[in-house]
C-alpha cells in the first residue's frame, strides 16, 4: 500500500464515504505505520502483556512455596536442637527448655474431631433439608441465610460470645455431673468449633444433593421408595464423595482456628485427659505464647508448630479438592 | 403382613423428615444467641463518644474506639492495594488460560494458600516485615491480610471471566482491537460486578480477622495513621478487651463487636445488591 | 483499481495433525457478494476466520499458503491491521454488554484509542446506522444498551459496528442462522445493498439464500474448493457431479 495519495487511500478506506479515517484522527493520539492504516498507542504490547500474564500465574505458585520455605527456615534451630522428639515428647516448658509439642497434638485433633462429629449430624441434616426437602420458599430461605451468617460471623466474636454464654452454661453442666467445673476446656472448644464449621459442611453437601440427578430419583420413586429410602439408598451414595470433601474441607478449618478456641479452652500446656480438661490446640498456644517467647530455640518451636499445622491442613485440602475434582470429572 | 411394613416404612420416613427440620431448625438458635448477646450487651454502649474517643487506659471508665476504626481501615485498604491489581491479574491468567500445567499449579497453590490457617499467615508476615524492619506495623498486618484476600479475588475473577462467553472476546478482536485492549476495555467490564462483588467479600472476609494481627499489627491504644507503626483494629480490640478481667472493657467489646458485625452484614449485602443491579447478562 | 480485492493462493488450514482445508484457490470481486457453502465441517468457518486472521487465536492452530488483500500478505502484515481492513460478522450476534448502541457502533475506535470528535463520531454512528437498516429504529435510543434490542436488530448493529471501520471486505459468518425468517430477509436485503460499499463473502448453510443473494458461489467439501464460480452458473450447470449432488440436497 506504499506510495498511494491521501485521495486513493481514501478510495479504499471507504468507498462511499465521504471523508477518510486519517482526517478523523487527531496526530497526537494516533500514528499512522507505512501503510497507512491507523495504528492506536498500544497501552501495552502484545507480548509484554502475555508476559505479564504469566507471571503472575507463577506468583500463587511461588507465593506458596516461598511461605513454605521460611517456615521451615525459621524452625531449623528447634529441629536442629530437638529433632522429633518434639513430635512426641509431652512437655512444653519453656523456662526449662522442654518443646514437646504433644499436648497441643492432642488438643486440636480432640477439639476438631469432636467439633465434627457435633457438625455432622446438623450438616448433613441441613443439607439435605436444603438440598431435597425444601429446596425454595420462606424457611429454606430463612435457613440459608442463618448458614450464609454463621459462616460470616468473625472468629474472636464467637470466642467472646463463648466466654460470655458457653463456658458459664458448660461450668454449669460440669458442677451438675460433678466434673471439675473449669467451664472453659475442650470439650466448649469443641462446641464453639462444631458451630463454626457447620456452614461450609452445610453448604458443599447440599449443593452435591441439590445436583443428583432427577431422573434417578423418580426412578426410585417410581418402584415404590419412600422419600427417606430415596434419600439413603439413592441421594447419599450418589452425592458421598462431595459430603465427604466437606467433611474433610470443615476438619481442615476446624484444625486451624484460632481466635475461639483460644478463648475458651483454658490455656493449659499439660496433656488433656478428659474432654473437659483445659488445653491448648497448636493454633491457640501461637497465639498464646508467640509475642512473648524469648530465645531462639522457643521462637523457632512455635514456627515449628505452625510448620506442621501448615501441612496438615494443606494435606487435608488437597485431599479434600482431588476429591471434588474426581467428582466432577465423573459427571 | 405387607401393609405392616409399608406402615413402618412411611412412619420411619415422617419421622425421618421431622428429624431433619428439627436439627436444621437448631442451627438457628445459636446465630439468635449471638445476635441477641450482641445487639443487647453492644447497643448500649453505642454513642458518639464511643465511636469517636480514644481507649482510655486500664481501669477507667469510658472510652472509645476510633482508633480500633481507624486502624481496621488503614488494614484494609493496605491489604487492598497490595491483593486486588495482583489477584486481578492472577484471575484473568486464569480465565485464559485453562489448560496446561502452569494453570493447574496455580490453581492447586491458591487452593492451599485459602486453606492456611489464618495465625499462620501471621508468622509469616512476621517474618517477612515485621522482623527485617524492627517493630510491629500496620504494614506487616496489611500484608497478612492481603495474602488472605488475594485467594478470594482471584477465585471471584476467575469464575466471572470464565462465564463471559468468548464471544465477545472475538468480537472485540475482529474489529482490529489489540489483545491487551481487548481484555482491559471489553472483557473486565463486562465482569466487573463479578469482581467488585468478589472484592467486597473478600474485604467482609479480612475485616474480622485477628489471628494474623497478633504479631504484625499487635494492636496499640494510641490513634495511629504510621503504616511502620502498631495500629490497633475492632478484632484485636475485642480479643484484647474481652479476655482482661475488667468488666467495663467488656462492655466496649461488646460495642466493638456490635460495630464490626454490622460492617460485615453490610458488605455482605452490598455485595448481593451489587450482583443483582450489575451483573451484566448475555 | 483491481477488480480482484482477495485472492488465496494454495492456502490450507487446521489443528495440529488435523487439516481441515487444504489446495485453497479463490479470487474474490470487489463489491461482490460471493457465498461459500457447503456441508457441515467442510471447513467453511475455518477458511474464513483465516481471512482476518482469527483462526490462528486457537492454540494449536495452523496454517500454509498465502492469503492477498491487494496483492499484500496478510500474514505479512500486522493483524490488528488486516483485521481493521477486514471485518467480521458472527453467528450469534454479540453486541457488546456494557455499551451503549450508540458507543457500540464506534467501539472499532473507542477501544483502540483513537481520538475523532464527536461531530465524527455521531457521523459516523448514523451513517454505519444507516447502512444497516437501523437507525430509524434505534436513533432515538441511540444511548440505551444494545441488549433490549431484538435478535436480527442486534446482529444489525453489529453489522454497523464492524461497516464503521470502513473494511474492504465484510466477512459473514453465517448471519442469519440464528435468526427468524423475518429477521433474516432484512438482513439479506441489507446485505445485497451494501455490496455497494464494502465486499461481500458470506459462509452460509441455507443454498436458497446463496442463490438469492450471491453474485459468486464457491462450493467447499471435505476441504477442498471443489468448485467456484458465478452463481446463476454454479447452481444451474455445476461442473462437478459433488456440486451438484449438495445442491439438490442428496448430503447436507
């Protein structure tokens, strides 16, 4: 197109137009290449654009790595001086220089596994009350808000409505069945915690309910099922990987609260023996201690907690999201 | 002997159902006793002098919050800037890219990260800022939060882009207009209720967080607007109040509290109203 | 000037092992209409996205031969550029969302800087709003979004967007498939008027609308170009026996 008039370009630009696309660009927005043809400013190019893309693609991937590695950076002076023992040893004494880790092992496992077998029944309950008895209206609205609120609701205000209600109505409890009355202790960590995790739980199972597909519910119904067997024999196989990725998706969040639990388990360091004893869970004994451990050793012992709270709950998710993907390839 | 267990059956299957509504119905009590503790202990305390003064020290009667307001804002709007251009980014890579091996590590390690425990977030920025710089900071709190948002944002990103039919994409190409344009001027507006909404989640999300804050932000009883100084927050203000053994400074965390959830209700439902207005359709 | 705006040389196309059109030679008129048809996954919409060069935005994408606007490559050439001169038309017409009508009509240059006034600019929009058959309709809601618009109006605005870049050639991806009858005669009536400004070609799978409204036809199968020429010749003596087999419906 080299060599053509502003009069020819014009022939071709449009041919029945009266002006041409050159006289409506103003020079100092637009240049114009060898051919003629209007070229707009690039705010970026092409490639640096992709570029960028890219690297930030690669960002999450070495966000997360970069986490990894400075938490296991940061505990390599406790792994160097205590070793694995600090998986099992059962003291935790700071002043004298004991990092047994067991008792908050013990603690959050207690706690979470507690918490989800309160959370299961009440789940799974809500689940299928959404996601097959009452799938529109008033309730199952109403319903579907409370769940959508609890899951909002900010951790350390559930820890203080804990303190305020929980621990006074489980010392309470504890006096009548003549149990040490401490009130605060695992099992109200496990009560707040169930509470807390309801909601994702909730929410994934009756999605995984609400999808089974009709046709083999009315097959079902057809040969005479009443709804519940429907529910058992059909329902739940079909929706049982997605209810167990909640399952496993609530354990993962359970493990790794916080705010609450510290606020009504007691604070303790000694290995629980009853579930109204009070303890610490490895996120609670963080928060606890962490602004006031001194020495590197102690610092690096709490890093080294948070290392394995950290691949426990990432493991727990993995595990949880193969089985989400597994699902829906399946479809 | 057939009608007698057809009889069972349908009675087990009432029963079942009434079992059902009785457990979800429960759900409810416990959200009523934590409004119901908030609003009554939370309302009270509510007034201007509230909202406005500075914690008066330990064993004084009175005292405000502003400064756990003013500190909760400058968190969020650190986090903000550091997570939405990066999580924004993040998602648009990810609605482009779909297959491939890159995507999928990308995706797995968002997952994760949504995943760490929030007082882990915390160490980590504790190590990153707080101790090459020295002290305790509202930045070293902004960037805890920031890594806790930037999942949410690009998720939220991410499932808006993808549902934007690639059609407009093309359209937007095959009038000659460059890819990057094409993705800046076309497509992210046509999303942008989508991650506005996502944004606004992530914000309700953020807002209420403490454990990251312990030992980045750590809280301080002073109005403070130095990003490279403690800065106090509602959450940490809660925590703080309501585990000292006082009485009056329970009262104000319950005011904290009664605050910061209506802000979070809030955001959650602007960001429904901001869906429904928006949202462009196809 | 040429009478010939397009030509192909020996031009194929596909996906990674999969050649969906090869031995590609054609001349397109200019200010013809020239329909190309043939039956489903002869290649058709493959061939012409190759024409502004979408066809290489799918990964794996490939391509061989030469593709001449005015005796240019248009792989030679930017293709931001060939696709300015080159515009297109989809199946599904797809305005964009967020604009208005009137902002949609000149999003060629909105969106890629250029700077016009705004006498220009209303010049424009009624002018390209015109050549669509759309303006009485839509010019007193110049500024609503284009979505309250019905389906063939819409795809007559995007018929305006892609004619206010002032292309050489219009390329229509099956325009009408998604449309009423109704719909669709406006658009064909639209479509033989603008052969006055703009070059015409036309994927199509209605053989009743190729004979009505093209001047060329050319026939694809399995890839090939198996035959091309006037229309009026194409569909009453066809040269070859596959031509003819398609036109009296023996394959679809």
């Amino acid at each position: 197109m080299e060599g053509y008039g502003e009069e020819e370009l014009a022939g071709r630009m449009g041919h029945a137009h009266p002006g041409n696309i050159q006289g409506l660009a103003r020079k100092a927005f637009v240049g114009t290449s060898a051919d003629g043809v209007l070229r707009s400013r690039p705010i970026l190019s092409e490639p640096s654009f992709r570029k960028l893309l890219y690297l930030s693609g690669i960002f999450a991937i070495v966000l997360l790595l970069a986490i990894l590695l400075s938490l296991i950076a940061a505990s390599v002076p406790a792994i160097k001086q205590i070793g694995l023992s600090f998986l099992v040893n059962r003291v935790w004494d700071p002043v004298a220089g004991q990092f047994g880790s067991l008792p908050f092992l013990a603690g959050t496992l207690l706690t979470s596994l507690l918490a989800l077998l309160i959370a299961i029944f009440f789940s799974l309950a809500v689940s299928i009350f959404l996601g097959e008895y009452s799938r529109t209206g008033a309730v199952s609205s109403v319903i579907k808000g409370v769940v959508e609120l609890l899951a909002g609701i900010p951790s350390v205000i559930y820890g203080f409505w804990g303190l305020a209600f929980l621990v006074p109505a489980v010392r309470y409890v504890e006096m009548r069945i003549h149990v040490a009355p401490y009130g605060v202790g695992i099992l109200t960590a496990a009560l707040i915690l169930s509470i807390m995790i309801i909601p994702y739980s909730a929410s994934l199972g009756r999605e995984v309910i609400s999808l089974v597909p009709a046709d083999l519910k009315e097959a079902a119904l057809s040969l005479g099922a009443t709804r519940f067997e429907v529910i058992r024999k059909v329902i739940l196989p079909y929706a049982r990987s997605g209810i167990l990725a909640g399952v496993l998706l609530s354990l993962g969040r359970a493990l790794g609260e916080t705010m609450a639990v510290t606020m009504v388990i007691g604070n303790s360091n000694m290995l629980p023996k009853s579930i109204f004893a009070p303890a610490n869970t490895m996120a609670s004994i963080i928060a606890n201690e962490f602004t006031e451990a001194t020495g590197k050793v102690y610092l690096a012992s709490l890093v080294e907690v948070a290392l394995v709270l950290f691949v426990v709950t990432a493991i727990i998710n993995i595990i949880g999201k193969i089985i989400i993907i597994r699902m829906s390839v399946e479809r | 002997m057939k009608e007698r267990s057809v009889y069972k059956r349908i009675l087990v299957d009432r029963l079942f159902k009434a079992l059902v509504i009785c457990l979800s119905c429960i759900i409810i009590l416990p959200m009523f006793f934590i409004l119901y503790f908030i609003v009554r202990n939370g309302i009270s305390v509510i007034n201007w002098g509230f909202l406005l003064s500075l914690p008066k020290p330990m064993g004084e009667a009175g005292g405000g919050i502003s400064n756990a307001i003013v500190g909760t804002v400058i968190l969020i709007v650190i986090a903000s800037i550091i997570s939405i251009p990066i999580g924004t980014l993040i998602g648009i890579y990810l609605s482009e890219y779909k297959r491939g091996r890159f995507p999928y590590f990308s995706r797995l390690s968002l997952e994760i990260l949504q995943g760490i425990p929030s007082i882990v977030i915390g160490i980590i920025a504790y190590i990153w800022i707080v101790v090459p710089v020295g002290t305790f900071s509202a930045l070293s709190g902004g960037v805890a939060l920031a890594i806790m948002m930037l999942p949410v944002i690009v998720m939220s990103t991410e499932e808006t882009l993808k549902l934007i039919p690639d059609t407009l994409k093309e359209a937007s190409l095959a009038l000659g207009v460059p890819y990057p344009r094409t993705i800046l001027k076309v497509v992210l507006p046509a999303g942008l209720s989508g991650i506005v909404t996502g944004i606004i989640l992530g914000v309700a999300r953020i807002a209420g967080e403490t454990a990251p804050l312990l030992f980045t932000a750590f809280g301080s009883p002073f109005m403070s607007t130095n990003i490279f100084k403690p800065v106090s927050s509602l959450p940490l203000l809660v925590f703080n109040y309501a585990t000292s053994p006082y009485p009056d400074l329970h009262a104000l965390a319950w005011g904290a509290c009664f605050v910061l959830i209506v802000f979070i209700l809030s955001l959650n439902l602007i960001a429904k109203m901001v869906t429904r207005r928006w949202k462009v359709q196809f | 000037m040429e009478s010939t705006v397009l030509k192909t040389e020996d031009f194929g196309a596909g996906f990674e092992d999969n050649e969906v059109v090869r031995s590609i030679n054609l001349s397109i008129e200019r200010n013809k209409i020239t329909a190309i048809m043939g039956p489903s996954g002869c290649g058709k919409t493959t061939f012409i996205r190759c024409i502004n060069r979408m066809h290489e935005l799918v990964p794996g994408a490939t391509s061989s031969g030469k593709i001449l606007i005015d005796n240019e490559n248009i792989y030679d050439m930017d293709a931001i550029i060939v696709r300015r001169k080159i515009g297109m038309v989809f199946q599904r017409p797809n305005p964009f969302p967020t604009m208005s009508i009137y902002d949609n009509v000149v999003a060629g240059y909105n969106l890629n800087g250029i700077a016009i006034t705004k006498a220009d600019k209303d010049r424009i929009v009624e002018e390209s709003l015109q050549k669509a058959a759309l303006w009485a309709e839509v010019k007193n809601s110049l500024h609503r979004k284009g979505t309250f618009l019905s389906g063939g109006q819409q795809q007559r605005l995007c018929i305006a967007r892609a004619l206010a870049m002032y292309p050489e050639i219009l390329l229509l991806d099956e325009p009408t498939s998604a449309l009423d009858p109704k719909a669709t005669a406006h658009i064909e009536e639209l479509v033989v008027e603008l052969k006055n400004s703009v070059t015409i070609i036309q994927v199509t799978h209605n053989i009743p609308q190729a004979a009505r409204i093209s001047d060329f036809t050319a026939f694809l199968y399995l890839g090939e170009l198996v035959e091309f020429g006037p229309t009026e010749k194409v569909f009453t003596v066809p040269r070859d026996k596959r031509t003819e087999q398609y036109l009296t419906g023996k394959f679809g």
